[in-house]
C-alpha cells in the first residue's frame, strides 16, 4: 500500500511540474516573451539567494543533528593526532567551500540580465590560472603532508619495551596471541595450521612458543598508557583491522605481515564514565569485505591497568600446555579432612 501512495505521489508532482511549465507558457504569451522572460530571470536571481540561505540552513541543521551521533574522543595517542589531521582538513575545505557556493549563488543573482548590463568574454587569464591552481596545491601538499606524518607515526617501529600481540584474521573471527612470561612470540608456520590443535602455525619445536597465549575469541587485552604493536596477518583473504574508537586501521594480508602500534588513553572503566554509557565495549572489526560473515567478524577489546592485566595473564594457560596435557599432569587436589570423616560416619556397620 504504502509503494502505490509513493507512486501516486511522484506521478502528482510531475502532474504538478507539467501544470507549472505549461502556466508559464500561458502567461509568456500573454505578456509578450520579452516581458516575461526579464520578469523570470529576475524571479531565478532572488531565488538563488534564497537556495544559498535554506542550504546553510540546512548544513547546520546537520551538523546539529549528527554531533551527538558520533563517537566519543580518540582512545589513543595517533587517535587524538588523527582527530586534529580531520578537523585541520575539515577547516580548511568547509572555508573553501563556503566561499565558492557563497560566490557561485551571488553571482546569479548578481551578473543576472539587465538591460544596462552586457557580458564580458575572454578566453584566457594566466593570472586567474596561477591562483586557482597553486592556492589549491599548496593547500593540499600541507595536508598531504601532516597525513603522511600520522601515518608514518602509526607504522614506524615501537616504542621500546612495547607489549606485542599477534592479530590473525580468518574468516570469519579474529585470532589474538599474546606472549608468556619470556616476553617473546614463538614461530610460526602456516604449513602448521590445523583447526584441531593449531588454529596459527606454532612451531612447536620452538621453545619460545611453549607460553604463548592464544585467544580463539581473538580478545584484545591492552594497558592504559603502555604502547603496544599488533603483528597482523591472515589465515585466507585479505581482512582489515579496525580500532573505530583508536582513529586505527590497518590490513591483514594472507602472506604478508604489517604492524601498527599506538598507547591507548583509556581504560575500559574510564570510557564508560566519559560516555555515560554504562554497557561501551572498545571492539575489533573487519573493516575489508572479505565474504559473506564479513558483518560478524568483530572481537572485544579491553583496556584495563597493568595490575589487571598481570592477574588476567597469570591465569592464562599457554597454547602448547592447553594441546599437550600429557607434559602438564593435573595434580588432584586432597579432600578436606572433615570430608572424609563425613564418610566414614555413613559407612553402614
């Protein structure tokens, strides 16, 4: 029902547009095509001034309405970099475009036709060419240039001391390994790979791999203030880590391995209370398609102190003891002693 009231609709306006246009011709011929035609014109000069007031009208409507839809303050240090390189960039275009739609409906109604007016042609300004071509490129090599700053901010080595986290894509969910005590990532093989007991390659035979941690749930765990770089890889297609809340991105190519790194701001805890937002949650998402799961593939991300983060670990077994229990024998734990003398007054005599 609500398809055919949309059809009649469209069908009325044009039904209305036709009227218009045919009203107007009606009145051209009565008043003479000279008449009315410096009558419209005169009628479309004011009324571009009146399209440039509803359209800024609008635009600020807008940005009222979509500022409180957007997402809190950047939870990293190349977030709050990244937040400052879109509000420059933001200025800068929201200036020039303010001023060539404030000049382009103006001149409409400015350079309307007059009868004391006639237009002035020519074909070539080098002046007018140097200006609107070398403002423009100086104003986006400066851009271009605080870009390449961030980025190559974001993908330069570490900081020393920097917590490492392998992130594994494959489809369709994340894949997180963190370092044991040695404070080492093993090797790694995707010869290796079985979905049974190595869902990542590790080489076994390599001893720093023993204490690796391995989340099948691909969960980021991260200090507040302690930078960390994730190694990021793919078990099939080309995936994409997306940090929305850390301003971060960066691709998981199967064959190839990149890295980013950054110091988030904020604990989990703090980001709730910044919100208001009882339930925020930091995530991970695939920000490539990458199949017909794409939509699912997300993990959680946490940031908490490092207090938390050594209780967390410390009761983290590794990946290797998880699929070789036989090398890690569980000792029984013995029965409290007022247990057995509880058995042994119900024995029947």
């Amino acid at each position: 029902m609500s398809g055919l009231l949309l059809v009649l609709l469209v069908a009325l306006i044009f039904v209305v547009l036709y009227q218009v246009s045919r009203s107007s011709e009606m009145v051209a011929s009565i008043q003479g095509e000279e008449v009315f035609d410096k009558k419209r014109n005169k009628w479309l000069g004011y009324s571009m001034l009146v399209l440039y007031v509803a359209f800024m009208a609008g635009i600020y409507a807008c940005h009222v309405y979509m500022m409180p839809l957007m997402g809190p303050a950047a939870a990293s240090d190349h977030g709050v970099q990244y937040d400052m390189m879109f509000t420059v960039t933001l200025v800068v275009t929201g200036i020039v475009f303010l001023i060539t739609q404030l000049l382009l409906f103006w001149f409409a109604f400015k350079y309307q036709r007059r009868d004391n007016q006639k237009t002035v042609f020519f074909s070539h300004s080098t002046k007018l060419e140097l200006i609107w071509t070398t403002i423009p490129a100086l104003a986006m090599a400066v851009l271009v240039a605080i870009g390449l700053k961030n980025w190559f901010a974001m993908t330069s080595s570490a900081p020393k001391g920097a917590m490492q986290i392998e992130m594994v894509g494959k489809q369709f969910n994340w894949i997180s390994r963190y370092p044991g005590p040695d404070g080492v990532l093993g090797k790694r093989y995707f010869t290796n790979i079985n979905d049974q007991d190595n869902i990542l390659g590790l080489d076994w035979k390599d001893a720093k791999t023993k204490d690796d941690i391995v989340l099948a749930t691909g969960e980021l765990r991260l200090v507040k203030g302690k930078p960390v770089e994730l190694i990021i890889g793919s078990r099939d297609v080309i995936h994409d880590v997306g940090l929305s809340h850390f301003r971060l991105k960066m691709d998981a190519v199967p064959g190839i391995t990149t890295t980013l790194w950054f110091t988030p701001l904020y604990t989990t805890e703090e980001m709730k209370q910044k919100t208001g937002n009882p339930n925020f949650v930091y995530e991970v998402s695939c920000d490539q398609m990458c199949g017909r799961g794409h939509y699912s593939m997300r993990a959680v991300v946490i940031v908490e102190t490092q207090a938390e983060h050594d209780a967390w670990l410390a009761k983290q077994q590794s990946y290797y003891a998880q699929n070789h229990p036989e090398e890690f024998p569980v000792t029984p734990a013995p029965a409290p002693a007022d247990s057995a003398k509880k058995i042994t007054m119900n024995t029947p005599k």
